[in-house]
C-alpha cells in the first residue's frame, strides 16, 4: 500500500495510527513548505527518524505533531535501517 495525502487533509497522529494498525513496514516522508522528514517504520511500529533540521530518533518523531502543513509519501520497502526510536 503507498500512500499520499496531506497535513492539510488528515492529522499526523491518525497516520501514525494507520502505521500501527495495518503494521506497515516502509518509509514515510513527510515534506514541509522548508523542511523534511524521514520516518521508518517495522511491523507499524517507528523505529527510525530524521530531518532536515538535524534531529533524530524520538526528537524528530516528536517535532512532526507541530506541523500544521506538509505533504505525505509512504512507500513500503522491507528493511527498516539501522533504529534511533527506543
């Protein structure tokens, strides 16, 4: 399943919990209007984060709730990368 929408269109925690539900596996990228993040995600559980900004693991994850715009891509891909997220 890839998926794309919107911030504008659907909230960051209900795309979480789409994640966690269908236990998806795959890349997450989340593209601001001057920033962007990587989130990846195993069996719907988050196990890797950055951005742009130069965060990572749990300080990148949590600084998407504040953005209020962005665009989303999720691709499944197998293979989750080395995790940042305890």
């Amino acid at each position: 399943m890839s998926l794309i929408g919107s911030l504008d269109e659907v909230k960051f925690v209900e795309v979480l919990r789409l994640m966690a539900a269908g236990k998806k596996t795959g890349v997450l990228t989340v593209t601001g209007a001057t920033h962007e993040a990587v989130l990846r995600f195993q069996r719907g559980a988050l196990v890797h984060a950055a951005t742009g900004r130069r965060l990572q693991g749990e300080s990148a994850g949590f600084d998407r709730f504040g953005w209020k715009q962005g665009q989303l891509t999720f691709v499944p891909e197998e293979g989750a990368g080395l995790p940042n997220v305890n």
